[in-house]
C-alpha cells in the first residue's frame, strides 16, 4: 500500500509544482519585481517621432505609495524633483523656485513626454494586493515558456483595470505585458528584457514600454544600478527634500 | 411709345408717385437687410478667423490631422526661412505666426506653493515686437478689464473670468505648467499684468495670452511655430482669392510624403468652418428670399391696387376703341419703367445707408455680453456685387407681375356694359 501511495503523492506534488495556481504565480512575480524599498537610477530614451532624448534620473521607493525621483539630465530637466505621496505629486522646478502640486488624472499624464506615466514611474505596486489572477494558457515568448495570466483589479485606485501579463515559467518574471483600461481599450506595452540576477532576485534591467494612444517608437526604461530593501532617511520623502 | 409713358409717368404724379415710392421703401429694405445679413456673415467668420483660423492657415500635414490637441511636438520647424519665403511669395498677405497650447495656470501661495490651479488655453502671439497687427486682431487693447497689457517678457494675459476662479489680480506671479516640443515639462513664472474679456465664453473660461517669443522659450520652440496664419488685405475671407493662394502655394510647396511639411488650409477647411459658413449663408438665404417674398407681395398688391384704382381709365379707354391688348401692353411697359425708377432709387438709398453701415457697424455689444458662442459685439454690413441687383427681384419682377396679374381683368370687361359703368 505503502508503495503506492507515496508515489502517487510525489507525482501530486511534483504536478502542482508544475501547474502552480495564477495566485502562486503573482506571488513569485512580486517577490522578484516589487520590495519593500528600492534605490535605482535608470536612463528613459524616449522616441518621438521627431527625435530621441535621454533622461537619466536617480529614484527612491519606500512601499507602494511613496516615491521621490530626481532628474540628473539632461540640463533642461537637471534638478527637477518630484516627490509622490499616495495619490498627491509634488514638482519641484529649480527654474522657478516653485514646488507645484499634482494630483487625480495629471497623474496618469506622460512624464517629460515618455511614454510612462508618472505612476508607472514611481509607483511599485504589488499585483497580488490590487489584482486577481487567471491563468488563460501558455506560449513562447523569444523561446522562453509563458504562463499567460490575465490580471484583473479588485481595487478602484489602480491605473489599468486590467493586464495580460506573459510570466517566465522558469523565472517568474513579466516578459511582455498589455495594460487595459477599464472600458477593454488597450493602453500601453510593455516589453521587458535583459532579465538578470540582481540581490538573489530576477529582475528586467531594460523594459520597453509603448503608450499604443501615442505617435513615436516607445520609450526605454533602462536601470543604470539598483538597491532592493536598503535603508531611506525618512526626510527624503518631505516636501523640504525637493528644494534641497 | 416708352417716351410716351415715361413722360405720362413724371407728368402724372398721381399715377406714378405710390407705386415709385412703394418700390422704393421695399427695394431698400431689402437691399439693407441683404447687406447687413452679408455682413452678420462676414463679422462671425472673420471673428473666428482672427481669433484661430486665420483666411488660410500653414501647419505641418500631421499637426492638421490631430490640431484640434494643439500638438506643438508636430509643429512646424525653420519657421524664419518658410516665412521670408511666404512674404516673397504671396506679398498680398499678412502671414502672422503663432503657437496655441494647452497647460495648467499655478497659482503660489507665499511659500511657493500651490494655492490654485486650473487647465487652461494659451494663445502664443506677437504683443512686443511693435507690429500691432496681432493686438488689433485679438481686440486685446478694448479688452482690458483690469491692469494693462504686456510690455515686456515674461508678462501675460488671462480672461477676467479664469482670473477670478484662480483669485489673481494684475501684478501677482503665475506659473505655467506646460510640455516642450520634445515632450519635456516646461515650467515658467510670467507676472500678470492684466486680465481680459473676450467677450465669447469658450475664450472667457480659461485662456491666456503670452508673447510668442516668451511661449517660444518656454515650449522650447526655437525656430517653430504651430501655425501661421495668412489675412487677406481688406481683412474680408474671399473664398476665390483664398483659393488662388492655396493653388500657388500647393505649386510652391507640392506634396510629399513628408510628415512635417507644410501645408495649407483655407478657413472653411478647418474644424467645422465650412459647415457653419454653408448654415449661415443658407440661413441667411432663406431670410432674404422671404423678406423678398413679403416685399414681393406687398409690391404684387401695389400693382393690383395701381390696376383697380385705374378702373375707370382702362374702361374709357376701351370705350374710345383702345384694343384690350395694347392696354394691357402700356400697363407693363408702365409697370416695368416704375420698377425701374423704384429699384434704381431703393436701391441708391439702401447702398449709400448700408455704406454707413460697413464703415461704422452696429454695436449690439450690451446684448451680448452673455453670449457663450464665439460672435462678435459689432455688426457691420457689407456690400457685395449681389447688392447693386438683388433689389430687382422685388422691385421690378414683382410689379410687372402684379400689374400682369391685375391687367388680366381688363380682358374681362365686356364693351357693351361700358358705358352703363362709366355712367354709374
């Protein structure tokens, strides 16, 4: 009997490990994209139809609802601060002198033109806590096996009420997504690429991102450096940090 | 014969005078009615075509496909070289450049921070070069309601009423919050040296005006323009004259697969201009034709009163042996030299007040001063060929057919009763 059935519980096991549920492969998804805190600076190339800027800035993440961003380049942008506090955004204009308050549907405007809003920048949200997960299948993408999972948002305050989201069966990191609005239109892609170790984690260092409502080629949001889970002073997510 | 009857005509007032001054009052009624209503016509196109449209306007051939965004990231570029090219070209007309944005008015409170906000529309126009044209244009010197207008860089204009909502008085700071031609974000302080009213609600809401080389240097646009907007001389939007242009200008500029190069639009091709010139010329036409009809009728009832009241007349002529149809003949030649005379006089009379009219207009600006559409507060007439004969289809149609109409009776008169009714 024995024989039996610790074979049989083995091949259970061995089956579920295959065919996790759409919550278990969330879970493992957030594990990789999103913590607690994050430092990182990254490069936007941003393709219009008439040209090709690069943006470089150095972020701060704490959690989900706080977010500080200064830009280093180029000049014209050199010194701009922003600072988000859950739904409320602050710019801080070196030119002006002027902290400059943002908030509701600004929100979701593009950032210096590319084709990120200013929550797909400096937000970090975990999918498991605004979303419910489907698995619709599998496919390939550049030769890698996909869950394909359709996300769907259990809270009101999320930008895309939907997602289809590619995950790398192997390691559980979005390779390509759709991002909808909650009328079925499609809003943006995301392509994400140079998936890498980082700090005993995977992590996409180069992701494409493409507002499909927007004339141009995308943008490239390339991660320069990145630090999960270090220690931010408290006083860099204060309006007084922007003027300094 | 007509000798004959044009001296019967001057010698005999009582048979002539009521018909001629009859033909007269209408034919110059309706002259000035045709001429004011042209006018009304005139003054609203030429309002939007001061304020956006312009006779023709130049844009790239992917800023027209979504201009109603104002998309300065698809504007035209190397605009100094296009223009010293359009002055050559086409020196009949006044080429202006301008950039319309959209961006949101920040108000700070004494720390700098935001006190209030709201979206607005920029007009980026020429106020500092000296040329006056664009003030003119824009009526921005009658417009003032508090403060004056810019005199330097970095000063702006606001609507009296987006004033009041973001509670900023002349001399206060502002800060504009807009988006470059790259896409970047473009942030500046202008001071508020006064506040506007248009005098049309979508402009009253929420827009502001700025220099253009200050909107240049905010929006990054060195050397581009959104728009450029051509006026023809007399400032009157000429459908044939602007189509000339257009048809040089294509010659000039032929197209091509170019996404950025220029192209033209005449008023009526932009937004729903040529719908609206199309309603109001037919609205207009409709007014006319039965104004006309009414004068028609009144003048038709002249002629038939002219016929009855010369009852006893036609009855002993006749009765001398006239033939019925020669009578009915003189009639018409009658009628025809009094439609004549009428419409000449009626119409020297309604051209020469119509004249008053276009030079000096009539200001209904007190009527409407709550007007949420984009009309003007001063009415002018104008006078088009059309003018010099539309007073013919009352004055002249209209009586000879009355008096044919009336002159038919004749026929029914029997000669043998003839002399028991003159006897009566």
């Amino acid at each position: 009997m024995k024989s039996i059935i610790i074979p049989a519980l083995l091949l259970c096991v061995s089956l579920n490990a295959q065919n996790p549920s759409a919550k278990e492969i969330i879970e493992k998804v957030d594990k990789n994209m999103s913590a607690d805190s994050r430092v990182f600076t990254s490069k936007m190339i941003i393709h219009n139809p008439r040209n090709t800027r690069t943006v470089e800035s150095k972020s701060w993440n704490m959690g989900e609802k706080r977010a500080y961003t200064e830009y280093l380049s180029p000049p014209r942008e050199q010194g701009t601060k922003m600072l988000k506090l859950e739904d409320q955004l602050w710019i801080f204009s070196p030119e002006t002198d002027r902290i400059i308050q943002i908030s509701g549907h600004m929100l979701r405007q593009s950032v210096m033109g590319s084709d990120l809003s200013y929550e797909d920048m400096m937000e970090d949200p975990h999918l498991l806590n605004h979303y419910t997960g489907q698995i619709d299948g599998k496919e390939k993408i550049s030769d890698r096996d996909c869950w394909v999972i359709t996300l769907t948002a259990n809270t009101p305050d999320v930008a895309y009420q939907t997602q289809k989201v590619w995950v790398d069966k192997d390691r559980f990191i979005p390779l390509k997504k759709e991002l909808y609005a909650k009328s079925g239109v499609l809003l943006k892609r995301m392509v994400l690429s140079d998936i890498k170790q980082i700090q005993g984690r995977w992590f996409p260092e180069k992701i494409l991102f493409k507002d499909v409502l927007k004339e141009g080629d995308g943008t490239e949001f390339q991660i320069e450096e990145i630090n999960f889970n270090v220690p931010i002073p408290e006083y860099i997510f204060s309006k007084a940090s922007l003027k300094k | 014969m007509i000798r004959f009857l044009l001296k019967g005509i001057l010698r005999d007032k009582q048979r002539s005078l009521l018909p001629v001054i009859v033909v007269t009052i209408g034919v110059f009624l309706t002259v000035v009615l045709y001429c004011w209503l042209t006018g009304i016509l005139n003054d609203t196109v030429e309002l939007s075509a001061r304020f956006s449209a312009g006779h023709v306007k130049i844009t790239t051939a992917e800023y027209e496909k979504n201009i109603n965004q104002m998309p300065n990231d698809l504007a035209l570029t190397g605009v100094d070289t296009l223009l010293k090219k359009l002055k050559n070209e086409f020196p009949e007309i006044k080429w202006e450049q301008r950039i319309h944005f959209g961006g949101l008015i920040d108000v700070p409170d004494s720390s700098g921070e935001t006190r209030s906000q709201g979206p607005a529309i920029g007009f980026g126009i020429d106020l500092l070069s000296g040329d006056k044209s664009e003030t003119d244009r824009f009526n921005l010197s009658k417009s003032i309601h508090r403060g004056r207008l810019p005199a330097r860089p970095g000063e702006i204009l606001m609507s009296e009423e987006f004033s009041q909502k973001l509670k900023v008085n002349p001399g206060d700071t502002v800060t504009l919050i807009g988006s470059t031609m790259y896409g970047s974000m473009a942030i500046f302080n202008y001071t508020l040296s006064g506040t506007v009213i248009f005098g049309t609600g979508p402009m009253d809401h929420g827009s502001v005006v700025i220099d253009l080389e200050d909107v240049r240097n905010a929006l990054d646009m060195s050397n581009a323009a959104g728009e450029i907007v051509g006026y023809l001389p007399d400032n009157y939007y000429d459908e044939e004259k602007v189509n000339q242009i257009v048809l040089r200008f294509n010659k000039l500029f032929p197209k091509s697969e170019d996404k950025y190069a220029p192209v033209i639009m005449t008023l009526r091709q932009q937004n729903e201009f040529g719908k609206m010139i199309d309603q109001i010329k037919h609205i207009g036409g409709v007014m006319v034709i039965i104004f006309v009809f009414s004068m028609s009728l009144v003048l038709w009832n002249a002629g038939l009163l002219g016929g009855l009241r010369r009852y006893i007349e036609f009855g002993t002529r006749l009765a001398i042996g006239e033939d019925y149809s020669h009578i009915y003949k003189t009639m018409i030649y009658e009628s025809v030299l009094i439609g004549i005379i009428g419409t000449i006089s009626g119409s020297a009379i309604g051209l020469s007040i119509a004249l008053y009219m276009q030079q000096h207009g009539i200001d209904l600006g007190s009527i409407m001063k709550d007007a949420t559409i984009m009309m003007p507060a001063v009415f002018h007439a104008r006078i088009t060929s059309a003018a010099f004969f539309i007073g013919f289809i009352p004055g002249l149609i209209s009586t000879v057919v009355g008096t044919a109409l009336s002159g038919i009776g004749i026929y029914k008169r029997k000669t043998a009763q003839l002399f028991k009714e003159l006897e009566a």
